[in-house]
C-alpha cells in the first residue's frame, strides 16, 4: 500500500505516493530523476549516497523515503546556484579531485557539511570528517586538498 | 612540438557534470518501458541443480519472463582470449546448466516492470541443490581435491614454463640460494559503480544497442555479436560515464549477453544493475598466486637465477584472460635486475570460486613482488644493505637496450642514477640510523626498498600477440569546431595528447568516448591518455 509523502528537494516542493519500502536513493533517483546521487554499496558503508537532510549529511541508500515526510533535502544537483558552482564543487575541479567521479556527489555533499560545521578545518579534521567516503581512483590526497581550496575560497568570501 | 598539455596541471573538461551530478553513468539512462532484471544465484559454492521451480516468480506482480539455463544455452559460451598450449576451457554458458560451480554462479534471470517487482520474484525461483565437496584451495585442487569440471579429469587447466638460460647450471653453479613460500592474495577489485547493462532492440530496424559499463566496448561489441547472434553493424556498444574499473571492467559477462537477448526476446529496453553482493561474488577478482620462489646467487650479492613455481587460483570458469594473467607475471619477473637464468612454471587450477582476471597490474605487480622480495631474501642472507644488493644487480646504463631472461628487451634506463637520486630525496643514510637509534630504544621502524619496471601500453608485438590497436578520428565540422572523436572509453583517465598535437586549445578537445562506431581498444594498462 502507498503513502504519501511531502518534502522539498532543493528547494521544490514535492507530494508523491511511495511504497512505504522504496528507499530514500531509489526515490530521489527513480522518482524524482535526479541520478546525480550514486549508488555504491547498498550498506552505509561508501557514502556514494550521500544528501543533504535537513542540514545533516546521510546516507540515502539506507533511509526509506517515507521517513524523510516533511523535510528538506538537498541533492549534489541542488549545489550549484544561478550557474555558479558551490565553493567545495570548484574544489574538486581546481585541484582534481575526482577521477571517475562515482563517489564525487556524495563527498561534495558530506565536504559541505564539513566546512559548515568547522569553516577551518585541519588535514586530520578533513580526514575524519570524509571517513565515511570511499574513493577507489585518487588516493584521497587530492580530495583533501580539494576542501582545503574550498576552506579557503570560502574564508576569503 | 611544443608541449602545452602533456604533464601539465590542466582543469579537466569532463569534470562539471561529473561534480554537478549532470553525468550519465548506465544506471542514470532512462528509456520508457525498461524491464529490469534481476538474477537469482548460487548460495553453494559446488552443487549439482536438481531441479527449478520458477511457477511462482512467474505469477508474481510485475513479472515479464523467467529464464533458467535451458533457455539461454544457444547464446554463446563467454569467451575466453587467452589462447595457450593445452588450455582446457570449460563451456561457460551465460546461466548455470545442470551444475553451478561458485557462489554467486547466475541460474535463473528474472524480468519484471521495475527491480523491486523482480527481486520480490527471484526470491520465489525454488532452486533445489545437491551439494558437491567444494575445493577452495588451489594446491588442493591441483593435487587430488574433487575434479571441478568432471569431463578434463582433473582440475589443471594448464602447466606452462617460460623463461630463458640455464636453470639449472645457476643453481648448481651458485654460492648460495635461498627459498620462500609467497602468497598473492586473491581480492575483489570493488569499483566504486558497480557492473551494469542496459539494452534496446528495434525489432524493426533488427538493431542492437548495449550501454555498459564496460572498459573495452569494441571487444565487447565483437564478442557480443558472436554470443548473441547478431551481425556485428546491427550491434552498437556505448560505453558513458565509468565509474572505475581495475581491470574488473575489461571483460566480456555473461550478463551483457544475456541482456542483449533479453531485449531481443521482449522488444524492449532491458536493464540490469549489479548489487554490491553480486559484485563481490560474481565480478572477476583478481591475483590469487600462491607460489615458491628460489633465488641462486653469488656471495658477492650477483643473482645467477630465479625460478618462481607457482599455483594459479583460476576459479572455475576462464573469463576474458584468466589464464593468461600468469604468464605476464612470467614477463616481468627479470624486474630491474640482471639475472642470466629465469624460469617459472605456472599451474593453473580450476577453484570452486568466480574467475580471476585483470586487476590493476594484471600479473605484473605480483613479479614485482616476487623478485623485490627474493632480493631482499639475499640481502638478509648475505647481511647485505637491500639498496646495494639491488645496485649491484642493476643493468649498467650502456648495456641497453638489454635483453632479459624473460624474452623481453628493455630499450633504455639508468636504474642505478634512479635509486641514487631515490635514496638521496629519501635521505637513506640517515633513516638508517634514525632505524638503528629506533630499535637501539626497543621501538621496530622498517625501511622497504621496491624498483618497478612495467611492460605498458600492451600494443602488438612479439611478447602480446593479442593485438591491440587504437584509432581515433579529428574531424572539422562545417561550422568550424573541432571535435576530438576518439572511441576508448573514459573509467577515469583524462584526455591530453590530442589537444598537444592538434594544436588546439584544451577545450576545443571534445570527444565522444567509448562509443562502438568506430573500432579502438580500451584504456586497459595506461594507454589511453590522450
């Protein structure tokens, strides 16, 4: 049997009628069309997933879509504003931080709500806070160097 | 030519749809009316199938179609390259027949309206197994364990022995030998976006087209046609965004041919996207070397031989190279060193386990292994420093090109300048003492010394007669733009040497990856930078 659901994802308002299984992923993906948030492991464990919850970073593949009933979500789509990439997107292009860019959404979104909570963070503190982020191509340094520039460009903002 | 592009820090032209969530990669192309597939697999690792019961998935809601192994049998067995003397190759059909032979092995095919409708349905397939004993180690399976593929009589796939000068006469010539057991761990390569498919036949057109998420869609192309059945120009192969491979992405699956006829079958678009489990189970793994090595050497540190004897874990299909990984271990195994007398013998074993294959290095970084750690075995014998025995076995700079022991010339190198300005940067010298004061304090600091020479760029030549060929096509448009076409497709790597000998500017070097229409290769072992 369906439930309906209403929230707002990156900044639309939304009613849709899901399965009360259908995972938050599979939602924002399959329903709504925004594939720019990937699937990787199915377990929490990669972070491929990752959205913007009510502010909070999570990890959509293991979240139902019924559980998000009335909240704001904001998807890696959502991060880019009048055509002008947010500071942690030019992050990633400036230093290259991506290679096949799977997991790149999702560490974007969870190096976001890094630099929110701690607008200066320390390598060790980017290190830790992007520990629930697997990336297979880069070995990581890059990435790190990518949220330092963000750090940075935001500093001078 | 003067170089604008090639080694220089550069802002990718892919990268913004990657880091905005624009990108396509199989998963994210939508056509309407997609039937979507799920696979039930094997829970034993050895069973023989006594029977199937598909009565219910095929009643279940969504449900379009069930296949089992009886169905697919006329698609074509899934190809194996690695063409070497007395290979035994079973008939690896794309869904298990009368027997499955390792976990995650694929037996029915489920078709249903969307993959939640067909995965509620695979969970109704009754499958009924009779367990088999089950042999997971190679050296088992080698000697005696339960025969795999009951027809070939035992579980050998093949013996090889490869390698130049006399074995013999080093070992019995030498001051001293040492000897160690090594292990090349088998593992799963894991990319990041799992394997997947989708498919689309116009029955009217009688055309084809399969988006993979492949790292060789030309092969693929080629294979899939001889699997399926289906002249080659009515088949397209269209590789988009590649969310990493590892070698574990240059393959031909089962499962691409398999959607291919599921969509001929239904005339409609066909999808399947690899789980994590099933990417774990059921995509090739990689390594699984468990062998001696034996190293004859003089007392002054001079290697006069190597002899590597090795069990190669195969699994119990040959996918795309399986059987030939070893034997590039076999190419490599001189490394940076002079060494008259090499010899390896390679027995490949069928293992109740999914096939191993291409991992990063493919074979090659497990010789690296083997002749970096055989020389840091002489070092500890002869109590010699690891850097100077290495030194002492480096080709002089004059003596290449140098011809090596495994069949292969070296065309130019300066290993000991390397090693110098290498221990230079590190400091060498005074690590070791710091080591020294370290352990003098009860504290263990190690200090690991690896070289690395790799045969890359696998093109046609005498030691890979496997082929291996590129094109690419610079067109100019009539309006004036200049697209760089180029069809290998993109798991991550960049695009430089185009913009540098066109002369054109980095963003006017555009190109249409992976796609099938023209004919190319793959991004396989570093060879497509450009």
């Amino acid at each position: 049997m369906k439930r309906a659901i209403n929230l707002s994802v990156n900044g639309v308002a939304r009613t849709d009628e899901v399965e009360p299984r259908l995972l938050l992923v599979h939602y924002l993906r399959e329903v709504l069309g925004l594939t720019g948030t990937h699937v990787g492991c199915e377990t929490s464990l990669c972070g491929a997933c990752t959205v913007m919850l009510d502010g909070q970073a999570v990890k959509s593949c293991t979240m139902f879509a019924v559980q998000v009933e009335g909240s704001e979500i904001k998807t890696i789509e959502g991060f880019a504003t009048n055509g002008e990439l947010h500071p942690v997107q030019e992050g990633f292009w400036e230093k290259h931080g991506l290679q096949c860019g799977y997991c790149t959404p999702g560490m974007i979104v969870t190096a976001a709500q890094l630099l929110e909570r701690n607008a200066n963070p320390s390598r060790e503190e980017i290190c830790r806070g992007l520990e629930g982020n697997l990336c297979r191509c880069t070995g990581y340094q890059h990435i790190i160097e990518a949220v330092e520039y963000a750090a940075s460009k935001t500093a001078g903002k | 030519m003067p170089n604008k592009y090639v080694g220089q820090p550069i802002k990718r032209t892919e990268d913004p749809r990657l880091i905005k969530g624009l990108a396509h990669y199989v998963d994210d192309i939508k056509l309407p009316d997609t039937l979507h597939v799920v696979f039930v697999r094997s829970v034993y690792a050895h069973a023989r199938i006594t029977s199937i019961d598909t009565a219910d998935a095929l009643a279940a809601p969504g449900v379009a179609a069930v296949y089992t192994g009886k169905d697919v049998a006329g698609i074509g067995p899934v190809p194996c390259a690695g063409a070497l003397p007395g290979l035994k190759v079973p008939d690896h059909r794309v869904l298990a027949q009368d027997k499955v032979y390792f976990v995650g092995h694929p037996i029915a095919a489920i078709v249903a309206t969307d993959r939640y409708a067909a995965k509620d349905a695979a969970d109704l397939v009754m499958v009924d197994y009779e367990d088999l004993p089950v042999v997971v180690d190679v050296e088992e399976a080698a000697n005696g364990g339960t025969v795999i593929h009951e027809s070939f009589g035992d579980n050998i796939a093949y013996k090889l022995t490869s390698g130049e000068g006399d074995i013999d006469a080093a070992f019995a010539s030498a001051d001293r030998t040492v000897k160690q057991r090594i292990l090349h761990t088998r593992l799963a390569p894991i990319a990041m976006e799992p394997r997947g498919v989708l498919a689309r036949y116009f029955p009217g057109e009688e055309e084809l087209t399969v988006w993979s998420s492949t790292q060789i869609p030309h092969l693929l192309r080629t294979q899939l046609a001889i699997m399926i059945g289906i002249p080659e120009n009515k088949l397209r192969v269209i590789t988009p965004e590649v969310g990493g491979g590892f070698g574990s992405k240059l393959n031909v699956y089962a499962e691409e041919a398999l959607l291919g006829w599921i969509s001929m079958q239904l005339g409609k678009p066909a999808k399947w996207i690899e789980t994590r489990r099933e990417n774990m189970q059921a995509t090739i793994h990689g390594r699984g070397q468990v062998g001696d090595i034996e190293v004859a050497f003089k007392n002054d540190g001079t290697l006069t031989g190597l002899r590597y004897s090795v069990f190669a874990d195969l699994g119990s299909y040959h996918q795309l190279l399986t059987p030939a990984i070893p034997t590039l271990t076999g190419l490599m195994l001189s490394g940076s060193y002079k060494i008259p007398a090499i010899q390896m013998n390679v027995t490949g074993c069928f293992t109740n386990k999914m096939a191993t294959d291409a991992y990063r290095g493919a074979g090659r970084p497990e010789a690296t292994y083997v002749v970096e750690r055989g020389l840091d075995l002489v070092a500890v014998d002869l109590n010699m420093d690891p850097a100077d025995v290495r030194r002492k076995n480096f080709p002089a700079a004059d003596e290449f090109p140098f011809h090596t022991a495994t069949g292969l010339d070296y065309d130019s190198g300066n290993y000991a300048a390397a090693l110098d300005k290498a221990q230079g940067i590190a400091n060498y010298a005074k690590l070791r003492e710091e080591q020294k004061a370290a352990r003098a304090e009860g504290r263990l600091v190690g200090i690991g010394i690896s070289t690395y020479v790799e045969i890359c760029a696998l093109g046609p030549s005498q030691a890979m007669p496997a082929g291996g060929w590129e094109s690419a096509t610079v067109r100019i448009e009539p309006k004036g733009d200049s697209p760089h076409w180029r069809f290998a497709p993109r798991p991550g790597s960049g695009n430089f040497v185009c913009a540098n000998c066109c002369r054109r500017t980095w963003r006017a070097s555009q190109r249409c990856h992976g796609n099938s229409r023209r004919y190319g290769h793959s991004p396989i072992r570093n060879r497509n930078l450009w």
